[in-house]
C-alpha cells in the first residue's frame, strides 16, 4: 500500500498496525543490528571514514504513535536541561540497551516507562525503522509502536522536562524537513530539523522520522 501520492503523505483509515507493519522492518530483526545502518553520516559522508567507530554501543528507542480520534500523533520528549548530553534536546523515549533487557524491543519499553511513565501493555510493537548510526558511536535501534489511548504520559523529572506530541501528517510531509548546515566540534555538518510549535525537532530524531517517511513511501 503506498501511503504517498504526489509527494504527500496521506493517513489511510483503518487500524494503523495494519497499514504501518508492511513498510516496517519485522521485529525479530531487532536482536541483529542489521546493515544498511542509516544515520548522521548519510548526511556528512565525507567524516565517515575519519570518525566512524569499530565498535558501536547498542541502544533502542520506541517512537510511540498515539491512535487519537481526530488524527494519529508521535510522542515525544525534552530531554531534561541538567542531563549531561544532549540536554533539552527533543528525543523518543530511550538509551542503551542493558544486558536485562529482552533485546531492544525490551529496552525501548523499559525507558519508555522509566521516562515517560509508559506502561508496556499500552503498547503494541509493530517494527523497526533502519538501525541509525550516530557520530557519538551508537546505533539505535528504533522500535515503532501503537499506543493506545488511556495511557496517561507522566515525565520523569530527572530524565524528562516535557512530553508533548505531533501529528503524524505534519512530520511525514516533505514540506517541514528542513536541512541545515552547523559546526560541532570543529567540523561543519548537515542535519535535519523540523520545528513545530515551540519545538525543535532535529538531528537523530528528526533523521530516524525523515527514515520512517522513506519506509512509508516504498512499497512494502
């Protein structure tokens, strides 16, 4: 089913867990980080071989769609200002994957709760997105999942200053993923940002949501 027509993304009606699996990687791939891995340097290819780690540090994410009423939105989070990376920065829910975690399906769920106060059997793990690759040396894992309503988000105020959520349609359209170009630490890079309301959605999450409209528009 393609869900693009004229470059726009449009939400079919129906049970998303439907229509959004058959564009997903199947879950039992979560336990391999499989290649092609997309990430950071898809952007600024150039500092690949310069800066890519041998060994990359596994962790998982749960990019939560909620099936609302009036349209499906994504949860998010702002990372709290006193964390020591990446403070305030916009994120899904999550962070490395333990060695008591049942994979990163099992991780994506575990800080889902621990920071967004998500209980797991709210959520029904649909797919993955492609592992994404950062320049700090971790690949992440993104586990997509359907929320269902009833869940009250509540942040954890040691990890999570704010909670808020997107639409669907917003962050799938072309039209708000804006590519920029900045200097982190000494080199100039690409990214992507998406900026809505007062928020700014931008580098690994906006590239893990730039990678979810590429499934999106494929056939499955």
């Amino acid at each position: 089913m393609s869900l693009v027509e004229d470059d726009r993304f449009h939400v079919p009606k129906g049970d998303p867990r439907l229509w959004l699996r058959p564009h997903l990687r199947p879950l039992d791939e979560a336990l391999e980080a499989v290649r092609p891995h997309k990430g950071d340097y898809d952007l600024n290819p150039r500092w690949r071989d310069v800066e890519a780690k041998p060994t990359l540090r596994p962790a998982a994410v749960l990019v939560p769609i909620i099936d609302r009423p009036a349209a499906l939105t994504v949860l998010l989070t702002r990372r709290s200002a006193h964390l020591s990376s990446h403070a305030g920065q916009v994120a899904f829910p999550g962070g490395r994957i333990d060695d008591t975690d049942d994979g990163p399906v099992g991780a994506a769920l575990r800080e889902a709760e621990e920071e967004a106060g998500i209980p797991p059997h709210f959520v029904t793990p649909i797919g993955l997105l492609d592992p994404y690759e950062t320049g700090s040396g971790f690949v992440i894992i993104p586990v997509v999942g359907v929320l269902r309503e009833g869940c009250t988000p509540r942040a954890n105020p040691g990890e999570v200053d704010e909670i808020f959520e997107v639409p669907l349609e917003f962050l799938m359209d072309v039209a708000n993923h804006q590519a920029h170009t900045g200097v982190w630490q000494g080199r100039e890079r690409r990214y992507y940002s998406m900026p809505y309301d007062r928020h700014n959605i931008w580098g690994a999450t906006a590239g893990m949501l730039v990678n979810l409209r590429e499934r999106l528009m494929a056939s499955p």
